[in-house]
C-alpha cells in the first residue's frame, strides 16, 4: 500500500519513533493525523520542515484513557472520512528494580503500551470491517521475546501486544484488513536515552522510520530491525531459561 493519497492515523506523534514517520510522510502526498499527549510539540517540528504537501490534522489524546481516543478518533474522522493506515506507536518504559518496585510504573505501561492500542482498534476497526479494507500497525518490540532484567513491565506489555496481534491478524484476514506488528530493536530516541546499560546496534530514529515506512508499503506481516538485533533476539528467545538466566545474570 502506498501513502498518496491515503489517510495516516500516528499516535505518540510529538517525539522518537512516531516524530520520525511523520516528518518523513509531511512530504507526501497524503491526509496525516498526528496524535499526540504534547500536541505543540508537533507543531514545533512542523514550523520546522519544508515543502510540506500533506494535510495535516494534529489531535491531543492520551491514549491510556478511553474517552479520549475515542473523542480523538471522532475529531480525525471529521476531519478526513475514514483512517487507511493507523501506526500505534505510542509507547513508555521504565526501569524497575527490586528498591524501586511499583505498581504505578505497571499501571501506567500496560496502559499505554497495550491498552492504548487496544482503544484505538476499538475505534478504528468498524468502519474497516465496513469497507473491508486497512492497515493498522502497531509497535511492538523485539523485547517481547524474554523477561529483561529492569524492563518487566515494558517486556511483559509488548509481549502481550504481540500475542494479541498474532491472533487479531487471524480473525481480521476475511475482512481484508492487514495487521503489520513493528519490532524495533533498540532505537535512538528519549526513552532509550534515559537508559543506563549497554543498547547493541542501537540505530538512529530516522533509520527506524524508513524501516517502518518501507515496511508498511510492502505490507509486511512483521516489521524488524535492525537485523544483528533481530538475529540476537531470536537466539536469545531460544535459549533454556537456566542458561538464560545464567547470561542474564553475568550481564551478558
């Protein structure tokens, strides 16, 4: 599928992962909701970018709260008849230790890294039944494969949006809806850049947007990247949980 033409629904639009596809889409010819809890921060970067061709309609929303996307999605609709791509791409982490353990930080991934895509496909879904036709591309990670140490709840979210795609994909094949799952590997943005460990094959934002926008184009099943990352990951999700944890421990 191309993205003339067509309209793109971005959430976590106002930084990382989701600022880098919308700057790169601002230059295409097409309809863009960018969706965002800091919505001006949107507007700073579009100020910013020349030979802008798309339309752009920008809505606040915070995705962990239900009334919200749905008053979101009723805006963009308003705005543009129906939503032809939708990248779920808003996404928190926090790094828990047993001296910092806390519900709060729990409470507030799942919402966000889980929840938030589930609202939205809520929204979303029915007219694209009724049309028989759609892309929703949520973002997931390659950490969906183990339980890392400091990173349970961010591992444990996208696990479960991982496990819940697989099986939607199923369900919505009949009605010609594509579900495409993006699996990053560790990309230079301001969550990772609070990280304090060693992040292999880290890439810049920019590179993950081409990644996601080629992807998309292609409709891929599964979006991964970068590949020492993905081959990594799957070693790694291979490994007994004895020598797992062995390695884990060792701070391999």
């Amino acid at each position: 599928m191309k993205f003339e033409n067509k309209t793109i629904l971005i959430t976590g639009a106002s930084t990382g992962i989701g600022k880098a596809i919308s700057r790169k889409l601002l230059q295409r010819s097409c309809n863009l909701v960018l969706i965002a809890r800091r919505d001006f921060l949107i507007m700073d970067y579009i100020n910013e970018t020349e030979n802008i061709t798309a339309k752009v309609k920008i809505v606040k929303c915070d995705v962990s709260k239900k009334n919200e996307v749905e008053n979101a999605y009723n805006e963009a609709i308003s705005e543009f008849d129906n939503i032809d791509i939708a990248v779920l791409n808003s996404g928190v982490g926090f790094h828990v230790t047993p001296s910092t353990f806390n519900s709060k930080y729990a409470e507030e991934t799942i919402n966000i890294n889980f929840l938030g895509v589930v609202y939205w496909i809520e929204q979303i879904l029915p007219e694209m039944m009724k049309r028989k036709g759609g892309i929703i591309a949520p973002v997931s990670s390659l950490a969906d494969n183990r339980g890392y140490s400091g990173s349970g709840f961010y591992c444990a979210s996208k696990a479960a949006l991982s496990i819940f795609l697989e099986g939607l994909s199923i369900d919505l094949k009949k009605f010609g809806i594509k579900i495409i799952t993006i699996k990053p590997g560790f990309v230079k943005t301001p969550m990772t850049d609070k990280n304090k460990f060693k992040m292999p094959f880290i890439i810049p934002v920019e590179k993950s947007a081409d990644y996601i926008i080629t992807g998309i184009e292609k409709e891929k099943s599964i979006i991964q990247f970068p590949l020492p990352t993905v081959i990594g990951a799957k070693i790694i999700g291979l490994l007994p949980n004895w020598l797992y944890k062995l390695l884990a421990k060792s701070g391999f």
